[in-house]
C-alpha cells in the first residue's frame, strides 16, 4: 500500500516539474489554476474535485480526502490552509502523506492560483468563507457558525476564592445557521467552605445576515433562551427565564487585524429576581504566523466590555481584558487563549480573574488527531 501511495505522489510531482520545465507549448499550459489541476490535481482529487475513485487511484482514499464540491466542508477553511499543504504536504497539517509537497514545483504565485480553482468546486455561493472566521475572542461572540466545542474558565484572583466555568457546544447548520448549547457551572467559597453547582442553562440560535468575502465584513443575529437551572440561593442563577438577543459584527482590517463588535439585551421574564440589562464587548487583534505566514498562529487581542442594568442609578460596569490566542495542534483546529479580566469601573466586588478557554474545532478532525 505504502509503495503504490509513494508511486501515485511521485507520478504526479514529476509529472507537474516536467510541465513546468518544458518549453513551448506545455509551460503555457500552466498560467492558469484550472490548467495546473489537470497537471498535477486531478489524479486524485478528480476532475471536479469530489475525488478519484478507488478504481482509478489503486488505493482506499483516507478520510481525510477533501470533496471541494462540498461546500460545508471546504467554506469554513482559510486559504491559508490550503496553501500549507499543497507547498508542504499532507504530513505538514497531519494530513496523509499521499498528499505530496509541491513546494519545488510551483511558485507561490500558482499555488494561489490552484487554490481558487479549488474554491470554484463548490458552486453555493452564500457560505461565508473561512477568512470572515476570525479568532474567537474571551467573550466576544463570533459572527461566523461554527462546528466548535469551547471550555472558558475564569479565577478570582483577589477578593474571595472562586472558579467560573462554561462549557459551550456549537453545531452548524446549512449556509447560515447554528445551534449554541452552553452549561455554565461554578464553586464560589464562602465561610463554610466551598460550593459547586450547574448555572443556568442556555440555548441560542444564531443565523448570518451578511457576509461578503471582499469587503471582510459578517453581520449575525442570535436568540436565546435561558432556564433557570441554576441554584440562585448559591448565587449559581438568576431564579427566573430569562431570554436574550443579539447581534455580532466582525471586520478585517489590514495587516491581518480584525474587529468584533457583540451588542444585545438580557431580558428576564421575572425582573424582581433578575434586572433586565444591555451589553457590549469588543475584541480588537492580530494574527502572526511563522513559516512565511503559514505556520502555528498568535493572535493577542484586547477586550472592552460594559454591562448596564436598566435599573434607576445603576452605572455601567466597564471591564478590559487583553489576552493571547495561539493554535495549539499542528492542524490548527485545537486553540487557546489566556487573559485577564480587569475591571475598570465601579470595581467593589468585582474581582479580577485570570481567565482562559479550550478550543477544539471538530469541523477539522477528532480531539485527538492532527497532533503530529
């Protein structure tokens, strides 16, 4: 098996470098991205992109094998992605080696070039693309739906002890929706000793408005509900339903910056128990890379959030929290990110907490794959 894989990688890298060193017409032939498919593509991935078949390839495809008519699974990638494994191979994201480099036989010119023949395959064009999918902030929402599972964590690290945890499940569904499950639960010290208990639950729906690849510029709305789950004599819930509503922009900037804005309400059916409330939180970063911009990625970012109880007197609780996401597997589907939530006004119980999350993309591969 091994030795037909190698043969099949071997044909179609030498295949592609004799194309290329060729004078006349054949050099010609690869000024376009469609023409350096057919060269060097088609073999395995077909000449539609949904794949050779085992017939034709001699080998059982691995799973990984993309079909890039399937809009749901070649949408939510970067270019980026892309061009890393067509310059260095499969092995570079762990993906199979049959996928080999062509590092030495294309430019950097025509691997851009392929990549959006590659992009042509999938022929819906209302999927936002991965580009607008920018790194998920402490506690911005993103605008983009997502197949992600998130685990956030915060720790007082003044005042009394405490841990606040959610644990967040996000399923896509179709162009423009998904579906958010988040079960928050927490242990808070008191002169007792320590309690822990489930918050209150919530379910959200999220549908995307607007998304446009060349301006980089995505607009969703979210609903939610929350039930109240949790023990509000622990001080682990609000004691009443509460339902809630948002909006969530998201903007590129140059030199790989970016921009997200959240902004919406949190209103409970019981206000005796619970004060209605608005909210706003924007993220502001930057992403580096290593690898001549295709290697494991850093994005710092800094966080402003406000919270304003409608409530008469109330002030608006200003916090800023800088923090630093990095990707963590070599696929690059499995992120974290480290900060700290620092309050800046009406401070008095309000402690500052270390806080970070646990990313895992499940779009991308298991928990346990694209490691090595």
């Amino acid at each position: 098996m091994r030795q037909r894989i190698l043969v099949v990688a071997i044909g179609l890298f030498a295949r592609l470098v004799l194309s290329a060193q060729t004078g006349g017409n054949e050099q010609l032939q690869l000024r376009t991205g469609d023409e350096i498919y057919r060269e060097a593509c088609i073999g395995c991935h077909g000449p539609h992109g949904e794949g050779q078949p085992k017939v034709v390839v001699g080998f059982d495809p691995p799973k990984s094998m993309p079909d890039f008519t399937r809009c749901d699974q070649t949408t939510p990638e970067y270019n980026r992605d892309y061009k890393a494994v067509i310059r260095d191979g499969g092995p570079e994201r762990s993906f199979s080696q049959i996928m080999p480099s062509f590092r030495d036989a294309l430019t950097s010119e025509q691997m851009d070039m392929v990549i959006q023949t590659l992009r042509g395959f999938c022929k819906e064009k209302g999927w936002p693309r991965g580009e607008m999918n920018f790194p998920r902030a402490l506690m911005t929402e993103k605008a983009f739906p997502e197949d992600e599972t998130v685990i956030t964590t915060g720790i007082n690290v003044q005042g009394a002890p405490g841990l606040t945890n959610e644990f967040v499940f996000e399923k896509r569904y179709g162009e423009k929706n998904q579906l958010e499950v988040a079960v928050p639960f927490s242990f808070s010290h008191s002169g007792t000793g320590w309690l822990g208990g489930v918050g209150d639950m919530v379910f959200g729906w999220k549908r995307v408005l607007f998304s446009n690849l060349h301006s980089g510029t995505i607009l969703s709305v979210q609903g939610e509900v929350m039930l109240p789950t949790g023990n509000r004599a622990r001080g682990f819930g609000a004691g009443t339903t509460t339902f809630g509503t948002f909006a969530s922009f998201g903007q590129a900037l140059p030199a790989n910056s970016f921009l997200q804005v959240q902004g919406g309400a949190d209103l409970p059916v019981n206000t005796d128990k619970s004060p209605q409330s608005l909210f706003l939180r924007t993220a502001l970063g930057k992403s580096f890379s290593d690898n001549h911009g295709l290697g494991r990625l850093w994005s710092p970012m800094i966080e402003a959030v406000a919270t304003h109880d409608l409530v008469d007197g109330s002030k608006t609780d200003w916090d800023l929290v800088p923090q630093f996401q990095v990707t963590v597997s070599r696929r690059q589907h499995i992120r974290a990110d480290l900060g700290v939530r620092v309050p800046v006004t009406n401070t008095s119980g309000r402690p500052v907490q270390l806080m970070f999350y646990f990313l895992w993309d499940r779009a991308d591969g298991g928990l346990f794959e694209g490691w090595k």
